[in-house]
C-alpha cells in the first residue's frame, strides 16, 4: 500500500540508522516544513500568528528540553520555569550590554547561561534521586524567582521589575519591539525551533543520547558499562536548561515583547511545562510537540473554537474547563499509556503499516 518499508532497500549501516528511514515519513516531514515556513506566513491571520503558532513553537522548545532530561535520562525536574527566566534576563542583559549584536545571537547564547545555572543546581543529582530531587529542583525555581524579583542588577534598575524590549532588527526587518511584524518574529522562532528540533533529534540518536537512556533505565549498570555518572547527569541538565533558556528568551522578546518575568517564570510554568511532556510522551521528541500544541492551543480552541461552531462559552467556564481536561487526560496517560500521544501516534503508524493485515 501507500506507507510501506517493502521496496525500499538500505545499502549502508547510515541509511539504516536514519531517523526518518521510510521515504513517505520525509515526504511528510518536508509538506509539513513547507506549510510552516511558507504557506502559514503568507495566509495566517494575526489571530493565529499571535495565539496559536507563537505559543506553541514556544512551549515546543521548553517541552523538547524537559523531556531531555526527565523522558531520555530518568531525572524529574520542577524548575524549567525558572531555567526559562535565567534565560530571559540573561538575553536582556546580554541586549543592554552590547545593543549593537544582533537579537538572535543573544537569544540563542542566552541558552548557555541558563546551561551554567542548570549544570550549578543539577549537582544533587548525583546523590539523589527521584521525589527528593524533584524538591531539590522546586527550591532551584523559588529561590530564582526570589533572585528575577529581588536583583534590581538584573533587570537594570527599571522602577516596574519589568523586561523591556527595544527595537532590534535582522537583516533590516524588525524582529523585536513595537514596529516588529507577527510574520517576522513567527519566523525566526520558527526557524531557531527547527534547528535546536535537529540538533536535539542526532544528539538523541548518538552516543550522548544512548548514554542518556542508559543512565535513565538503569544508572548503576551505566556506570559498570563505563558511563561516567557525573558527566553524563550535568551534561543532561545543562542540554535541558539551554533549550530552556532559548525558550525563555524567545518567549520574552519574540512573543510577550517585554513584561514581568517573574510571573511568566513562575512555578505554575513549570508545572505546564511538565503537564505537556506527559501527555506528549515521555522520551520523545515528536510528543513534545503534541504535549505542547495540545496544551497550548487546547485555550484557544474552548474560547474561540466551540463559540465559532454556536456553543457559547463563557472565558471563565472555558479556562476551568481547560484545568479539568489537562488533570483528566494527565491521570488518562499515566494510567492507560504511560508514553503519551507519542506512542498512540506511534501505534497508528504501525497499523497503516500492516493495513489491511492483522497483527
């Protein structure tokens, strides 16, 4: 049938290993890239530009790097929040201190502070583990909070506690500040989400990524195979909070445009951001995704989606609705399949694979 391996023969050990091996899964990969970077662009409205592909290349960024931690490698965190404003107010200074760089490259370097900090407060990984590390990583969120509201150093003094976004332009669009189009911050996140997404996806799938998962399935076997405990639990929170802090940053200047960050980067952030890895599926890229377009956009569909079909619903109704599927669909996932949308899509695939065989 259509979506069939049969016929396609793999002459090298590289095609074998490919992360897309089936020629219809990069077909699928290249429609897909091509309705993101050219035909939402140029036919998007506002409304969808700004409330629903911002958010959710967004909280994409923050999904794929807590599932680097906690899906590939076994160590729960509950400070992806506070990783995220690191990230943040590490881009607004890095901006303050040399405006005359582009934005983009602040963003994207702002990832590795974040890095430092997450590789500081992933130390008691290596003593423990589990519910006492997910504590450890709760006071990593608070006590950040506390340092985003109490530095004045760190948000330059402004009277309000607030991140200010300038004017910053790339290649002389205006990507950042008030004259910045929709279009134009929608893509060069889309385009930082793509690479960080490839980067991600062949560090997986070598020998960083095996050693992740080994340390995750069993870590005390790791270590007699070889693996070396401490680097390979600091470098899994120092990938995971540099994709945070991109996330953070790009949240901040490429869809807020300035704000608060403490009460962006606050603890119910995290808990989001763990919510959307569940769901999606622990230990898999493509789930983050889905955690996060269902969680970001699941909102907006109940407000302005079922209104639009003549189901009135009020905004109140509509976001306590929304705590009541994310709880039910979170109990759903860890009881029913514990590895989230991910493998229902995986198990689709499979079907139409067989189809119309049984197995």
């Amino acid at each position: 049938m259509f979506y069939r391996e049969t016929g396609q023969f793999k002459t090298n050990y590289a095609d074998d290993m490919a992360v897309f091996p089936i020629l219809q899964d990069r077909i699928g990969i290249g429609l897909i890239l091509a309705v993101a970077f050219v035909l939402i662009p140029l036919t998007g409205s506002n409304f969808l530009l700004s409330s629903v592909m911002i958010p959710f290349l967004v909280f994409s960024l923050a999904s794929i790097g807590l599932n680097i931690l906690t899906g590939y490698t076994g160590l729960i965190s509950l400070g992806t929040g506070a990783f995220m404003g690191v990230g943040a107010y590490a881009c607004y200074k890095l901006t303050t201190l040399f405006p005359e760089v582009n934005i983009v490259v602040w963003i994207v370097m702002s990832g590795f502070v974040s890095a430092l900090v997450g590789v500081l407060f992933g130390l008691p990984s290596l003593r423990i583990k589990g519910f006492y590390l997910a504590v450890a990583t709760l006071a990593a969120q608070f006590f950040l909070q506390w340092c985003f509201t109490r530095i004045p150093w760190l948000y330059n003094y402004n009277t309000s506690g607030a991140i200010e976004v300038g004017q910053r332009t790339l290649f002389g669009i205006d990507v950042t500040g008030a004259k910045a189009s929709l279009e134009a911050r929608y893509m060069v996140l889309l385009t930082l989400v793509t690479v960080l997404t490839w980067v991600a996806s062949n560090l997986m799938h070598g020998r960083i990524g095996r050693s992740f998962m080994a340390v995750r399935d069993m870590d005390i076997a790791a270590e007699l195979m070889g693996i070396d405990l401490l680097k390979t639990k600091l470098l899994a929170f120092a990938v995971s909070s540099y994709y945070a802090g991109v996330a953070g940053a790009a949240m901040m200047f490429l869809w807020y445009g300035g704000g608060e960050a403490n009460d962006a980067f606050n603890i119910n952030q995290s808990f989001l951001i763990l919510f959307m890895v569940i769901i999606g599926g622990l230990g898999s890229l493509i789930g983050s995704f889905f955690g996060a377009a269902f969680i970001s956009m699941l909102p907006t569909v109940l407000k302005f989606g079922l209104p639009a079909l003549g189901i009135p619903l009020a905004g109140a109704t509509a976001e306590h609705l929304t705590y009541i599927l994310v709880g039910a669909l979170i109990i759903f996932f860890l009881i029913v399949e514990p590895h989230g949308l991910a493998r229902l899509w995986q198990i689709g695939k499979q079907k139409l694979r067989m189809w119309p065989f049984p197995y």
